[in-house]
C-alpha cells in the first residue's frame, strides 16, 4: 500500500472518530483528531467544516469562521461550508452576515428547504417581512408541495400579523404533511390569534398527539385555555412545558398569567421575574407585573409597572388608560388633566386608549363613552357564533338568570340581594351565575339563600358557561357586571339567551348589539340621551338602583351603637363635610371645591375613606398646596361590619359628590343613615345617579346643575345650621315613606319591566325601549 493510500485510510479512521467524538459532546477529542487529519491533509475539505462545526460549539466562533472560510477557498460551492458560516454567523449574532451565507447555500442547492425557512426567519426578525415573504415565495414556486415551505410562509405572516393568510399556509402545511406536528402547532397560534382558542386548542391537541414532547404545542395550549379561562388546565399545559423546555419564555409567561388569574399572585411575579431576567424589555413581562401589583393593591409598584411597559410601547392600548386609572387611585395629579386629554382625544379618533369602565370616572360625554365601548365590542367579539338559534322557549315561570361576578361582600352584592329576596317565585325563577371569588361572607350565604339557584361557575370556560346557560333555557339573562372586574362579556357576545339585559354593575353602554336593554330611569337617561346607548333603554319609574337596606332577619342595618367622635378621629365641634367615594372618583377639579370650603368654613374637616397610603400622603400634600392643613382631611378606616360603617355617618354633616363620576352604593349608604347628599347633576349615566336617588328619597333640593352652585348650595348648608337640619329631617321623614328604600316596590317595577321584555320576544317583536308605569 502507497504512502498516501496509508495516509488516506488514516484519516478516514481518525475522521470517523471525530464524527462520533462530536456525536457524544467530546469536543475537544473531536478537535484534537480533526488537527491531526489537516496536519497530514490540509486540504481535506469535510475535516475543515467539521473542525468549524466542533469550534462553534465550543464557543470559539472567530476560528470557527476561519475554519469554514479555509474549505471555502478550496470548494467556493460547499453548501456544508456555507451552511456552516451561516449558523456561526447566527451565533455571533451577525444575522445580515448569516443571511448572506444562508443565499450562497441557497444558490448552490435550492431546494435546501431548512435553509429558506431559516433565512426567511432572519428576514423577520430584521424588520424585513416583504423580502422573507418574497424568498419563501419563490421557493414554493419551485417546490409548491413542500410541507417545510408552506410553514415557513405561515410562520413569515404570522410574524407580520397578517393570521387569517398565516392560517391558510399551515392548513396547506399540514395537508400535504397531516403528521407534520409544527404545522398544527402554527395552525393553532394562527387560530389563537384569530381569537377561535376552541379551534387552536383542537390544532394544538392534533400537534400533542403527534409529538408528545413538543414543548411550543404545550405553550400554545396554556395560551389559548388561558384564552378560553380554563386556568388551572392552561397552568398544566405551561408547567408541562417548562418540564421540556425550562428556559421557554413564552411558558413562563403563559404560566404568570395563568397564575394571576387564579389569584396566586406572588408566584406569578416569580414567573414574570424568570422572564425579566433573561428579557428585560418584553413588553408582556411589565404588563403581567402590573396585573398582578393591581390585584395586590400595591399600586406603586403597578404603576412602575406600567410606566416600564409604555417605554417599550407608547402607544399600548389601553396601558395608557389603566396608568392613569392608577394615578387618580394614588391622587397622584401629575400632569393628569393632559393626560386625561389625551385620553378623550384618542378615543374621539376611534383608538383604545383605557378600558371603557376606566373611561367613566374622566369622561363627561356620554357620545365619547359610546365610541369607547363599540371599540371595545369589536376588538373581541364578532367572531363568536349565537349559542341560542332563535327558538321560543316556553316555561311556567318567567326565568331570569342573574349574571354577576360581584354575588359576595362587594357594593353590587349589596345593592341586588334585595330584589333577589323579593322576587315573586311564584311568577319568576331565579338562577344565579357567579363567576366571582367565594369570599364565604355573610352576604355571599343570603344571596345563596335568595335565589332559587345558585351555580358558582367561576372555573367554567366560556363555552362551557355558555352551554351551561342554553341548557338552563334562561330567558332573561341579566348582567350585573358589564365591563368591571371579571367581565364575562364574551359569553353575552356568543348570544346565550334570548334577552340580555344591562343593570346595576356597570354606569355606561356596553356597546353591543348582543346586548338587548339596560335598566335606567327618567334621570339617569333622558330622552334625548337614548342615541347614546346601543340597548333600548328601560325607565324604572323612581330610580334605577335596587337598595337593600332592610334585612330579612330583623336584624338592624344600621349599628345601634354610635361610636364616639373621638373613636372616629373627628374634632368634637367641627362641621364634617365627607366623601367615602374611591379615589379614583376625586379628581383635581372636585378638590379644589372641597378645598376652598375647608377655607370659607372655620373648623371645618373633609372625612374620606382611608385610601392607599401614598394617595394619603398626596391628599395631604394637595390640600396643603390649597392652603389647607392637612391635618383637616380625616380618614376613616375600612370597618369589617357595614353596621358599623353606617353608623359612623352620622357624624358627618354633609356628603359632597363627586364628577363626571358620583357616588352610588355610597350616596346610598349615606342617605340611608340620615346623611344628605350634595350632587352635581353630569351628563353621563355615572355621573347622574346621586340626582336619581335623591329625586326618589324627595330631596331634589340638593341636585345642583354646576359646580358653582355646588359649591355655593354647600357653603350655605354650612353656614345656616338650620337649614341644614331641615333637610336632614326631612330625609329622615322620607327615608321609610319614599321609593327609594321600598325594595318590594322595586321588585314589582323591574319585575313589569321583565315582563314587557318577555312577551316581546314571545310574540317575535324585536326590543324596544320600554317606559314602565308606577305601581302604587
């Protein structure tokens, strides 16, 4: 055997061995063998790539470049060589360099599918959608049936937002290759974003079935059960996830939003923490944080949160909106009235800047109000199909299916457990539908015990809820949630009962065409309002607010125990002006009122709830801004018995609103307890309640029309005591002789009003605003 036939089978000895070395991660034996090969034959072309190949990976990129570069000069058209340089490059981060690589592969071997799509890619990632699109185009013209191509082209669009086409090419994907598990998974983020998580979920489930262990199909299946509120489900599919991939980033983030919407909040931070720290400036990382800093009433660092988000992206949606809503929560007015203008014009130039319930407390329009909710409806509901086709059904009793996440100890609970109780069973059947948290309070048990039916569906997915409520055959289903928090609009929007009706949780319009009526009054929405609402609207003869105050136990509401002034932190002499509102409702304008009757009213104190305690100290600093000690604004803590709290009020002496926002359940409390309120009559349904409840309690006196005579009529009432005890009087003559209080009267008011609604539908009319006649 010749000298160079001996050398020959050497190397191809030694060049086996390095190929298995590399195979079982012994890197540097693959290099030492690889050397000793181009000693003996420098110009051994595969032992340069592979030697390139084993010094990439061992982080030594610079000579991985010069190794492939050597094989380069000897065989210009390697497509292993170019290859090679490419995915060095790509490590190195030097994606325009890889790309130019990856078209010299290209060049020599088109039909080299792996390399388009990874161009492609690279394109994307450059900002260069057009020209990824355009190479993956010209590939598939060449190769139309290429499984491999037609993902990648799902995955270019999908990239620009471009998901119904993204949609199509990995239908196409997947058609030619049904066992191609990437194709379903794309299928299936396509879909998600779609906003048809049923159908991802399947296409996510068909990628699982394939490949058991694809960690992206498990992420993608946390998504869209995220999507659908199947939390627990989507925190498994996360978790399984991360058990084959610990360092996706996507699943820890489906795994933190899983997590704050199971109310385990602390560990979502630590889920959005993982992602910060190798992602810093991932916009959904700040804005999980700041979700969860909200639930946890930290709101300075939600607000840190958000401040981070928007230095990603000034121009979020609804970020900007929700920023602010914390702001006016902290009383932190800083820069707030261009910020509130800002708002309302990027609403007027049909954005979504906030949430619509975030837009009532700085909104006096009740058109821009309007603009703001249609905008949410098409952000997220056309795409449901109607759960309910049309039919008539037909019962003994009329069945009314109340729809709330707010079936606890919250002001809506409050406000409704009256009407429950006072049904008449003997016409209507009562089910309730909470999908709130169980707080296992007192209010939460009555409420179970007023209604025929009480089904907690807080963990029920959206279709389930909504199969749940068709078998029911709900007739009237009435929502008492809207757009706060725990909406569940999306069920209403897939049509799951006949009549959908709008009441008592939420002040505004829904904007929505699945929405049929929403329960008003004369007061709360004059005539002329009516084009301002997207439901027909429904005027209740007094008012429009259910109240609740008498209970079915004999038990007194009010604490028969008043406590001492000193127990309340109150001056013993002093004229207590107070606003238990939130926060969010005070805002610069209505302090300023406050403020200067604090200075026309010697020893006179303002009384508010104890809010957030840097929204404390900002109220202190503002009235001291005003000219007044902040020593005068008094907070009253949050008291566990609402007995308790209505008994503290008669301390006050008058209760001043607030707008574009009043008091509701609060003006309520207040008269309840002999407390008069002082409104200003708004524009808008939020700010027009307080004149409902005072016209129905006989105190029209104190609606005022401006903030001017708001602030004249209550310097007057702190100035001619006996004026003021007239009126407080006077509300304690009405309190038990007015509506405003007679739940039973307006049990019989909405049950007309249900009533009317009911033989409409039955006869196939279509809704129409309904004006019921008193009932006396």
């Amino acid at each position: 055997m010749s000298k160079a036939s001996s050398q020959s089978v050497a190397s191809d000895r030694e060049f086996a061995e390095a190929l298995s070395a590399l195979h079982v991660g012994k890197l540097n034996d693959a290099e030492r063998l690889l050397k000793t090969i181009l000693r003996g034959e420098p110009k051994h072309i595969e032992a340069l790539n592979l030697l390139g190949v084993v010094l990439g990976r061992l982080g030594r990129n610079n000579q991985a470049i010069a190794s492939f570069d050597r094989a380069l000069v000897l065989a210009p058209n390697s497509v292993e060589a170019w290859y090679g340089r490419g995915m060095t490059l790509l490590a190195m981060n030097e994606p325009r360099q890889a790309i130019k690589s990856f078209g010299r592969v290209i060049a020599v071997k088109p039909d080299f599918s792996q390399v388009h799509l990874l161009r492609a890619k690279l394109l994307v990632d450059l900002g260069r959608q057009d020209a990824a699109l355009k190479a993956i185009d010209a590939f598939i013209a060449k190769v139309p049936d290429s499984a491999e191509a037609w993902l990648g082209r799902s995955n270019v669009l999908f990239g620009a937002t471009r998901y119904d086409e993204a949609l199509s090419a990995a239908e196409r994907a997947a058609a030619l290759r049904p066992d191609f598990a990437e194709a379903w998974q794309a299928r299936g983020n396509a879909l998600h974003e779609l906003k048809r998580h049923d159908e991802a979920l399947d296409a996510y489930d068909k990628a699982l079935g394939l490949h058991p262990h694809f960690a992206g199909a498990w992420h993608g299946r946390g998504n869209a059960l995220n999507a659908l509120k199947r939390y627990h489900e989507a925190l498994i599919a996360c978790d399984k996830a991360l058990a084959l991939a610990p360092d996706l980033t996507e699943a820890w983030l489906g795994r933190g939003f899983a997590l704050v919407e199971l109310r385990r909040h602390h560990e979502a931070l630590r889920a959005f923490d993982r992602v910060a720290a190798s992602m810093p400036n991932l916009l959904e990382v700040w804005l999980g944080r700041g979700s969860a800093y909200v639930q946890l009433k930290q709101l300075d660092k939600a607000l840190s949160a958000y401040d981070r988000a928007l230095a990603i992206k000034p121009d979020l949606e609804r970020t900007r909106g929700g920023r602010l809503h914390i702001k006016l929560q902290l009383s932190d007015w800083t820069k707030v009235n261009a910020e509130i203008s800002d708002i309302i014009a990027s609403v007027r130039a049909h954005e979504t800047p906030i949430a619509p319930f975030e837009f009532l407390a700085i909104s006096s329009s009740p058109a821009d109000q309007l603009s703001c909710a249609k905008k949410e409806d098409l952000a997220d509901r056309h795409s449901f199909p109607a759960a309910w086709r049309g039919q008539t059904y037909a019962h003994d009793r009329i069945r009314i299916g109340y729809f709330s996440a707010d079936l606890r100890n919250h002001a809506v609970g409050h406000l409704a457990v009256g009407l429950l109780e006072a049904h008449d069973q003997s016409r209507f059947e009562t089910i309730a539908f909470s999908f709130g948290p169980d707080d296992n309070s007192a209010m939460r048990r009555r409420i179970k015990s007023a209604v025929e039916h009480f089904i907690d569906v807080e963990n029920v997915s959206d279709a389930d809820l909504t199969a749940l409520i068709c078998r029911r055959e709900i007739d009237i289903l009435i929502d008492l949630t809207g757009f706060t928090t725990h909406s569940r609009s999306n069920v209403l929007a897939r049509r799951v009962a006949p009549i959908q009706v709008n009441f008592l949780g939420y002040s505004g319009t829904m904007g929505a065409d699945c929405i049929d009526y929403i329960i008003g009054d004369r007061t709360i929405i004059p005539e002329d309002h009516f084009r301002f609402y997207s439901e027909r609207v429904v005027w209740l003869p007094d008012t429009y607010q259910s109240n609740a105050y008498r209970l079915s136990d004999n038990k007194p509401s009010v604490s028969e125990r008043l406590p001492t002034r000193a127990e309340c932190n109150l001056p013993e002499r002093a004229f207590v002006f107070c606003c238990f509102n939130n926060t969010y409702k005070i805002t610069p304008k209505i302090f300023d009122v406050w403020m200067r009757l604090l200075r026309a009213v010697p020893d006179s104190v303002l009384w508010l709830s104890k809010p957030h305690p840097t929204a404390e100290a900002n109220l202190g600093k503002e009235a001291e801004l005003r000219g007044v000690s902040r020593g005068r604004i008094i907070f009253a803590p949050k008291l566990d018995e609402m007995s308790d709290h209505l008994a503290r009020q008669r301390h006050a002496d008058l209760f001043l609103d607030t707008l574009p926002y009043n008091a509701h359940t609060t003006a309520s409390d207040a008269l309840w307890a002999g407390l008069p309120v002082l409104t200003c009559l708004g524009e808008t349904f939020a700010g027009r309640v307080a004149a409902s409840l005072l016209k129905a309690v006989g105190l029209s006196e104190l609606i005022t029309t401006s903030l001017t005579e708001y602030e004249d009529l209550a310097l007057k009432l702190a100035r001619e005591p006996s004026l003021l005890a007239s009126i407080k009087a006077k509300l304690a003559r009405n309190r038990d002789t007015y509506p405003l209080f007679d739940t039973a009267r307006f049990a019989r008011h909405i049950e007309a009003a249900y009533t009317t609604m009911w033989q409409r539908y039955q006869q196939g009319e279509p809704p129409r605003a309904i004006a019921v006649e008193s009932i006396d």
